[in-house]
C-alpha cells in the first residue's frame, strides 16, 4: 500500500530527525526499524525494546504530511527518551522537551485523522458536545457494565444514542 518511494521519503526522513537527536546530544543513536501494519486508530507505536517504529499504512497514505511532521518525531522521540532515561511516563516531560527541544515540534499525544478510511465498526454515543464513536470493544465494556467513558473535551460521561 505504501509506495517504496514512500518509503524511501520516510526513511530519509527518520536519519535526518536521528542525525538533528545525534548532533543534539553529541552521540550516535541506533536507527530503528519502520514497519508499516495496521495497527487500530493509532497512526504510528514506539515499540521501545524492539527499537522499531510501526506506522498505519492506511492512515499515512490520507495524511502524508502529518506523517513527517508530527507523526515521526512522536514516534523518534519515544525511542530517544527509552534510549536515555529508560522507562518514564509516555509522554512526561522528557518526552515533551525532546518534541519540543531537539525536533521543534508541539507535544501533541493524539492524531485528529479521517478515521472512516479504517471502517472500523464503532457505536455512535452523545455527550454535551455531540456525537462520539466508540470502538466494539468499548461498547460491549458499556453494556457489560465494567466501564463508563468520558468526553475528552466536556469530560460528561458518554450515553449511547438512540
């Protein structure tokens, strides 16, 4: 699905974000791993221990250039920061300052991409800010009365819509 140009463009990009980290931090780092699965909603996963960065095919062939702007040095910068300090908060602030310090990018956690290409089977529920898809799996937690979730920006507990 990813073209091998594609591909070619997001490696040169992944060595230019290592070479900015290398000269940052007067070291050499290894240079991980792409791969590209599918893997849910998430646009790209820092797998820290295998020193490899999974990207979604599908989200990336819809938002290309979020993929090298945002996308990548997300991903880099977890690696960077298991690399250094080892385990720490996800996105603490060690990760924060390597986004914003040594890639100049906002420490952004969460992708805001067209997830209708996935045709993920979601249930439509309300808040006090409209309408929320959640995953199946959500859903069923609902139901089985083992979870209740949130709006992230009303923070009112979701209900399913009629």
């Amino acid at each position: 699905m990813i073209s091998a140009s594609d591909k070619q463009l997001l490696n040169d990009r992944l060595e230019e974000l290592y070479l900015g980290a290398d000269s940052y931090f007067r070291r050499t780092f290894v240079r991980p791993t792409l791969t590209f699965r599918r893997s849910g909603r998430h646009a790209g996963t820092a797998f820290l221990q295998q020193n490899r960065i999974n990207l979604h095919p599908v989200l990336f062939v819809h938002n290309q250039q979020a993929y090298f702007s945002d996308v990548l040095p997300h991903e880099v910068s977890h690696l960077l920061v298991y690399q250094l300090y080892g385990r720490v908060k996800p996105h603490g602030k060690e990760w924060q300052a390597m986004m914003q310090e040594v890639f100049n990018c906002a420490p952004e956690t969460r992708h805001e991409f067209d997830l209708s290409p996935l045709n993920i089977p979601s249930v439509r529920y309300r808040c006090g800010c409209g309408d929320v898809e959640l995953s199946i799996r959500r859903h069923n937690a609902v139901v089985r009365g083992q979870r209740q979730y949130q709006c992230r920006k009303c923070r009112q507990v979701l209900y399913q819509s009629a």
